[in-house]
DNA sequence: GTCTATAGGCTGATAGAC
DNA sequence: GTCTATCAGCCTATAGAC
C-alpha cells in the first residue's frame, strides 16, 4: 500500500500550492500579473513544470476563481442560521457586499474579468457547486416569502426573477464601486441601506 | 490666414482618424485589443508617429471612453423629451441598459476595465462632461419626483442617493449580462422589468 | 512629421536532456 | 518530473535619420 496514494497526495500538495501562489498574486496584484513565470517563481519550480499539473494559465485561474465562489459561500453561512427571510436576505446582501469590496481582486475574476471563466464555473447545470449554492441562497428566502403570501411570486420564473433582481443591486453596488470608487458620491453604506429598503418596499404586499 | 489653421486642421484630422481607428478595435476586438501597432496599422503610419498625436496608449484609451459618454448621452436624448418624471426615468434606465448590452466593449471600458480611465471622465467636478451630463439625466427626474413630493427626499443626499440606487441597478444588469450571458437564467427584458417595478414600488409614496 | 531600427522588456507554451 | 533552452511571438516607447 501507499507509493500509488502517496504519489497522488503529494500531486494533489503542489497543485493546491500552485493555486495558493496563484490566489496571492491575483489578490495583490490583479488578474493581470497572473502569469506562469510569476507562479513558477512562487512556488520555486519552473515554468515548464506547472504544465505538468495544469494544461494551461486558463486552469489555473479558473481553479483561483473557483475558491473564490467557495468564499463567498462561506461568507454567506451566518446569515443562514436566521429563520426571518426578509432578514436573512439582507443579511446575506450585506454579506455579499462586503465580500466584494474586500476581496476586489477576487470579486473582479469571479465576475467582471473573462466570460470564459464566469463561465466555466457558473454555467453548468451541477446543481452542488459553491457558485449555484451561493445563488441559491438568495433564491430560498424568496421562495419562502412567495409561500408566505408576503410578495407576489405565482412560479418559480417569478422568484428567480425577483432573486436575479436582487443579485443585480448588489453586484452593481460593487461593481460600480470597484470601478469607480468616488462618484457617485452616495457611500457605500447608504446606497445599500437605500437599495435594500428601495427592494423589500418594492417586493413586499402591502 | 491659413497655413496655421490648417495644420491645426489637418492635426485635428489625423488625431480623431486615430481614435476612430482605436474604437473600432475595442468595439470588435475589446479593450486588451487596443495596442499602437493595431492602431498604427490601422491608420497607415508607422507606430512611432501615433507619439506625435497622443502622449501613450493610455491617452488614446481615454478619448475612445470619452466618446462612449457622449454616446450615452445621446442615447438618452429621446427620453429626455418626456414630461412625466417616472415615464423619463424608466426610459432612460432603459436606453442605459440597452446601450450596454448594444456597446459591450465600450461599456466595459467605461465601467468595468481599468478605474484609472474612468476617473480621468467621472471624477472630475467639471460639471459638463458627457459623464456628469448622463448622470444628472438621471438625478434630475428624481428630484422632481421629491419636489412633486411623490417620493420621500428631504435633501439633496437623499435625492442623489436614490439615484444611485438605480445606476446600481441598471449597471448590475449590464455588467452581469456581459460577464454572465447565461446565468441567472431570467431573460434581460423581464430583469429590467422586474428591476423598475420594483424600483418604482419601492420609492413611490401610498 | 514621419520613418526605420531598436532597446528592453514581456508573454504562453513546448522540445528534449537528465 | 523537472530542468534548460528556446520558439515565436507580443508589447511600449524612444533615438536618430531624413
């Protein structure tokens, strides 16, 4: 027992180290200097050895990005423990948010950089990764509020449309302000309090 | 007369043949697209002579994102026709939305690419560029809205608050539309739709 | 003003030795 | 598996001839 399982351990070690160079250049210095020399001087090998554990520069930022998506996830997990809906999804804009501003570099890969990768990671049918997970999220306090009878969702069309709704406020609110940090001049902490309460008197009956 | 005008002409001529030639390469190729030897080849000089006309690349990037203020503004102009401050607003969000999805490379290059050359266009407190003009489009109808006394705005704060509100959503559907085609799965008609109504509910006094 | 030539970098990826 | 060496490009920007 063991040479085939370690050898396979031990290649599973430089992969996640590979990732973790690659992690720390991206989050210091942008997706832009994610480049193979620059991990390979990271981790201490080569160039030419990287491509032994990823086909190319591509893999690597999509295996960087997907722990992105896993982070958010777990940005999300206190939020999940509150039983009220309307809260729990405030809670969870807040959280969302907050990961976005400070995780720029992160945020920036995960959606706003190269399709590609968003895609590669968001566009599948799987129904278990971090990314659908994370939207489902927002999704499930929604459903319950439409089960509630407290907004006006007949199907699920209707819900994943007032979840899509929702999502897009927030990923504006940090887009907007990765991009443009000092215009429009409304703080951070007001345009979400100002989108949040525009939302909830938005969706809910009256 | 002449021979100083002219040149300064003939100058002005060469300078915005370079630029129209850089925006035709972000629109079809995108932004990483845009080097001097593209637009050199592009305008038949040899890419030493673009130095001549622009200090850098940079400088060259700046005045093809300068151009996609003015065609958002322009893309508002049509609404800004209607007297009816919500009917205006929902126009101009929508004409925001569709310039985007229409624009995409340029979109990004205002919004989304690099923060350096949307400061050097928004951060700046001359209040007639393109920007600040497509920007005060939509602060206008709101402080209408908060004069008719239909919405709750005490100040102007408040008002520019509730504006940037719906900047956030209208750049959230854009910017996740371009990163994300697919997913969320609601179709950008009904997003825009739901976005508004919601807006709209959630600002308006009963 | 415009050119050629070039400095002085950078990139992803691969062949072939060990 | 890991290396060195290299292919085959790409880039911005400038010096200096004309």
């Amino acid at each position: 027992m063991g040479a085939v399982e370690r050898r396979a351990r031990q290649r599973e070690e430089v992969r996640s180290q590979i990732v973790d160079a690659a992690r720390d250049i991206v989050v210091n210095e942008g997706y832009h200097a994610l480049t193979m020399r620059r991990i390979a001087e990271a981790v201490e090998y080569s160039p030419a050895a990287i491509y032994q554990y990823f086909q190319n520069r591509d893999a690597i930022a999509v295996a960087v990005t997907s722990e992105g998506f896993v982070q958010l996830l777990h940005a999300f997990a206190p939020s999940r423990s509150l039983d009220n809906p309307r809260a729990r999804l405030e809670a969870i804009a807040r959280a969302y948010v907050d990961f976005g501003l400070t995780n720029p570099q992160t945020y920036r890969l995960m959606f706003m950089e190269d399709p590609e990768i968003t895609r590669a990671l968001l566009a599948q049918p799987d129904r278990n990764d971090p990314g659908t997970q994370a939207y489902l999220a927002i999704v499930e306090p929604i459903a319950l509020l439409a089960q509630q009878g407290a907004i006006d969702a007949r199907d699920d069309a209707s819900v994943r449309a007032i979840a899509d709704t929702l999502w897009v406020t927030v990923h504006g609110i940090v887009s907007l302000k990765l991009t443009c940090p000092t215009f429009p001049e409304t703080p951070v902490d007001v345009l979400i309090a100002s989108a949040m309460r525009t939302f909830f008197e938005g969706i809910l009956k009256r």
